[in-house]
C-alpha cells in the first residue's frame, strides 16, 4: 500500500507524498503555492527560522493500492 501524505505551511498545502521512505514520489504544488506561504508568514511576523519551521505539517489522506509511480 502506498500513503498519500500532504506537506502544509499551516493551512496552505506545499507538496503531495505518495509512498514512504526513499521510494516515494514526491510532488511539488506549483510556485504559486509557494508565495502564499511566504506572503503569509511575512504577514504573521514569522521572520526566524524556528517560527516558520514550527509551522510545517504532515498529513496522511489516503492509503492506496499498489506502488507509486
């Protein structure tokens, strides 16, 4: 089975996983995504690493049949 894990800035999803350890497939959201979180974390006054770090998250949605591809 392969998980389907989604990386989130607080609320703003950054990258999608598919997979666990060295064989997942990882996928990046398009650089629009990105500059709302950085837009945000200006905005919140997260200007230190371990403030923005602090907020980065991972979510399991989903177990799926099979490898990723």
């Amino acid at each position: 089975m392969a998980e389907v894990t989604i990386v989130y800035w607080r609320d703003i999803p950054a990258q999608v996983i598919v997979g666990k350890g060295r064989r997942a497939a990882k996928i990046q959201l398009p650089e629009r995504f990105e500059q709302a979180i950085d837009r945000c974390a200006m905005k919140i006054g997260a200007k230190d690493a371990d403030a923005y770090l602090a907020e980065w998250r991972k979510v399991v949605v989903a177990d799926l049949e099979g490898e990723p591809d």
